[in-house]
C-alpha cells in the first residue's frame, strides 16, 4: 500500500506535464507579484507576498500529513484537530445503534484546507489594493516633480488621445450607419398578400402539370 501511495504522489503519470505545467505557472505568478511589489516600492505588498508563501506552505505540509497518516505516525506532522462525522448515527433508528455507527471519517483536514484558501484568497485581494495605493502614490509624486514644459506636453498628449478616440468612436458610428443604410428593409407581409401570393403559386404549379402531361395528344 505504502508503494502504491508513493508512486501515486511523486513518480510522473500520464499528467505529469499538467503538473509540471502548473508548478511553473505558480512560480511566474510568485515571480511576478515580488516584481510588481518591488517595482512600486509596496512593503506592504511584499509583507502580504510573504504571508502568501508561508500559507502556500502550510498547504503542502497539510497534504503531505495526510497521505503519509495513512501509513505511518510522526510528531512532525500538521496538528490536524478531530472532527469526526459518522453518517450512520445520523441517520436514526436502528442503524444509528448499530455497529456502522462506531465509523465515521474526520472532516477536519478539509476544513482547513479550506480555511487556509478562503485567506489566501483575502490576502490576494489585499496584494492588490497595496499595489494600486503605491502605484498611485509614485504617479502622484512623479507629477510633483514635473517641470511646466513636462505638465504642458503630459496634458497635450493626453488630449490628442482622447482626440484620437473620438474620431474613432465617429468613424465605426458611421460605419454602422452606411451598412444599415445599404442592408434592404424588410417588409411584413399582410394577410391579404400572403393569400395573393399562395393562390399565384398554386396556379403557376398547375401549370406546371398541365403543360407536362403525357397525354395531351389524345384530345
């Protein structure tokens, strides 16, 4: 069993390139977020990037406790709490005084599994606001520290970009408009016309058939 498990866990299956795929996208992601800490200035953001890794962690000392629990006991593995839910004594009656009310199974590795996501999660959002602070506030400060010469020109290109998305706005407004104008509208037909024209249908198939008999020699 102990074989199955560690084969199970560390030696590469089929999937194994997702895996690796997915270590490799964590790392960029970790990467980057220290960059972009980094690039603003955001202590905060680099305290809350550490806070991350260190969650990050905990999560695979957690998996990794509960597979090798199967097999094996250690004082080094994460202090998992017990709670222990048995279905059958749920359930009443007399097989709730039955010997399959003695088993049950411990939830309490999920619940902090997902205790420790539901922050990760916090402190990615809070990642993200300490870096849109300090991004405004070294915005704000290179503004300070603008000549007039750098605020006249920053604004004159600023008012040739929204220029530019104006004219560009107009242009697909009329672009709409021409294509409407050239696409043919469609008429409703009455009832009256829709009678008209099933009535001419049926006469030109008459026709049809009277023009295509093979007997009309012998009149």
């Amino acid at each position: 069993f102990f074989i199955q498990l560690f084969i199970h866990a560390f030696v590469p299956s089929h999937n194994s390139t997702a895996n690796i795929s997915s270590k490799v996208v964590y790392t960029d992601r970790k990467k980057y977020e220290a960059k972009r800490c980094w690039d603003y200035r955001s202590l905060e953001g680099a305290f809350v990037v550490i806070l991350m890794a260190i969650l990050d962690i905990l999560q695979i000392w957690l998996t990794a406790s509960v597979m090798l629990s199967w097999v094996m006991t250690s004082k080094y593995f994460f202090p998992i709490p017990s709670i222990s839910i048995r279905p059958a004594a749920l359930m009443g009656g007399p097989v709730s005084q039955g010997p399959l009310a003695q088993y049950g199974f411990n939830v309490g590795p999920m619940v902090i599994t997902w205790l420790l996501r539901f922050i990760h999660g916090l402190l990615e959002g809070w990642v993200g606001r300490a870096l849109v602070r300090s991004h405004k506030r070294q915005k704000k400060q290179k503004r300070d520290l603008e000549t007039p010469e750098e605020k006249a020109t920053r604004k004159a290109a600023k008012r040739a970009a929204k220029q530019r998305e104006k004219e560009e706005e107009l242009r697909r407004r009329q672009w709409h408009q021409r294509r409407q104008q050239q696409e043919p509208e469609i008429k409703e037909l009455t009832p009256e016309e829709i009678d008209e024209l099933a009535a001419q249908a049926a006469l030109r198939r008459r026709a049809n058939v009277e023009s295509n008999t093979a007997f009309d020699d012998l009149d």
